[in-house]
C-alpha cells in the first residue's frame, strides 16, 4: 500500500493509520477517504487501525471506464480487506452510498470477516420512488442531478449539491466556505463518468434484499434535516430491516454530519466500537 489492485487490475488508494481491531471506511458520493480524516484520526488515537480508500473513479484511485455497480463496488472492497490483512474481526462503516458497499458485502461476500457494521446518513435500502417504495425519490431527481453535472459540474458541486449536502441556509451547525471549497475540489477530481455511473448506482439499486444478510450488530446514524439521502426511505427503513440494529437519529442535522456532528458522530462509533458491538468475534 498505499495502493491496492483489484481483481480487474483498478489500482485502489488506501490510507492505513493505527494498529488495532480493523475498522473499514467508506466514503460518499461525490468525495473521497479523507471525508474521514477526523473520524479515522480519533480510531487509530484510540487504539484501532482506521482503513479508507478512495473508490474507483474518485480521489486518488483509478478511474476504469468500467465497474460502477455495487457488485463489483463490493469486491472491490474484498480486496482491499484481503490486501491490507483486515479479514477477521472488522468493522464495515458506510457513509451515504458507502453503505451499499456494506450491504452488498454482506450479501455477496457471505460478511465475511466482519463482526459489526454502521451505516452512517446511507442510502440504504433504497431510495428510488416504486409502488413498494412510495418514500423513495423520482427516476427524475438523479436525472436531474445527472443533467446538472453534464452542464457545469464545477457550478452545480460549488453551488448546488456541497452547500445542499451540509446543511448550508437551514442547520445552524453548518461549516464554513472553505470545507465547502475543499469538498467541491475533491469532487471534480473524479473522472466524469464515475460520477454519472454512481448516481445511478445509488439511486437505482435496491438493496432490501440484502438487509437479512446483516448478521451483526449494526448502528445506523441519519440526521432528520438530511435533504440529499431522507431519513425515511433510508435510516428508517434500513432499522427495520436489519434484525440486529440500532438506529440513532440526530435531530435536525443534514447529509454531512461526518462534519457538522463530527464530535458526536466520532464519540457514537468509538461507543459502539467498544460497546460490544464490534467486540472480537
């Protein structure tokens, strides 16, 4: 590391801190691994070793014209637990669509390794509006978010989509204009056609078939003011599917709570982490 190649050659970049029982982070659409910078930082300080990777087409790692769906998302992740060591005893944390990475590891990789897992403002289980999902989201809103990116992506991250995603005019702990500068470099960092894939990804794929595979203890935090990922279709959702879960609503807080709750979601993980519900297998 701190690369790792997967199994159809993507080089994937990794950030390993700290030694300790694996914990596994996710990041969300349109960002990278270093949305978890102060998350991963207080982990490694505590005495657990903190994995983030940046996923295909975004950040640092490769950007193939291919492999945006959750499949190949969750080999993907596979690898990278299996390159770095980190394949007995882990946490899976998913952030927004990083927590399909979590489900659909737990359905198609058996969850193996995996001891606990957290789905953090995810998109799990679905958020696309069907007769069966009638809290889901229009095919038209992606759509919509698709056309706004296809147009100017500079304009609609910087002016649309960042300030939407924490909070900015509505929640009173919003951050400042230079996190929203940094998130809007990041995201245009990513190769176009990830970035128009993985709406797709998120949006589109239902993931309620693979709630019965989460056999561990698992915490879902979602805030109630989340206009990007709602908390109904999702939070709500996802807790009364999975057997084995605990959800933890944060009253008013939008999509990017990782940075406007970053104490209080850093406390909740390392309380769950060492609460019993990542406790070696």
């Amino acid at each position: 590391m701190p690369y790792v190649k997967t199994r159809d050659g993507t080089e994937l970049y990794v950030k390993d801190w700290g030694s300790g029982r694996p914990v596994i982070l996710i990041h969300g659409w349109p960002l990278s691994a270093d949305m978890w910078d102060a998350q991963a930082m207080a982990l490694a300080e505590a005495g657990f070793r903190a994995i983030a990777y940046d996923r295909r087409g975004f950040g640092r790692s490769g950007q193939p014209w291919d492999g945006y769906d959750y499949d190949t998302l969750a080999d993907d992740l596979a690898d990278v637990m299996a390159a770095s060591g980190a394949t007995e005893n882990a946490t899976l944390v998913g952030f927004s669509m990083g927590g399909g990475e979590v489900a659909r590891y737990m359905s198609r990789h058996d969850g193996k390794g995996v001891v606990a897992a957290a789905l953090i403002a995810s998109v799990v289980p679905y958020l696309l509006k069907t007769d069966d999902n009638p809290d889901g989201a229009p095919a038209s809103v992606f759509d919509q978010i698709k056309d706004g990116i296809r147009e100017d992506r500079a304009r609609f991250f910087r002016h649309t989509f960042i300030p939407a995603f924490f909070g900015v005019g509505w929640v009173t702990s919003t951050v400042s204009d230079d996190v929203i500068d940094l998130a809007t470099r990041t995201a245009t960092m990513a190769s176009l056609k990830a970035t128009l894939a993985c709406v797709d990804a998120f949006g589109k794929t239902d993931f309620r078939p693979d709630l019965a595979s989460f056999g561990v203890p698992t915490l879902i935090i979602h805030g109630t003011g989340d206009k990007t990922v709602p908390i109904e279709p999702s939070a709500r959702a996802a807790a009364r599917g999975i057997a084995n879960a605990q959800l933890v609503e944060y009253e008013g807080e939008p999509h990017g709570l990782n940075a406007t709750a970053s104490d209080r979601l850093t406390k909740d993980l390392l309380t769950f982490l060492g609460a019993g519900g990542a406790r070696a297998a």
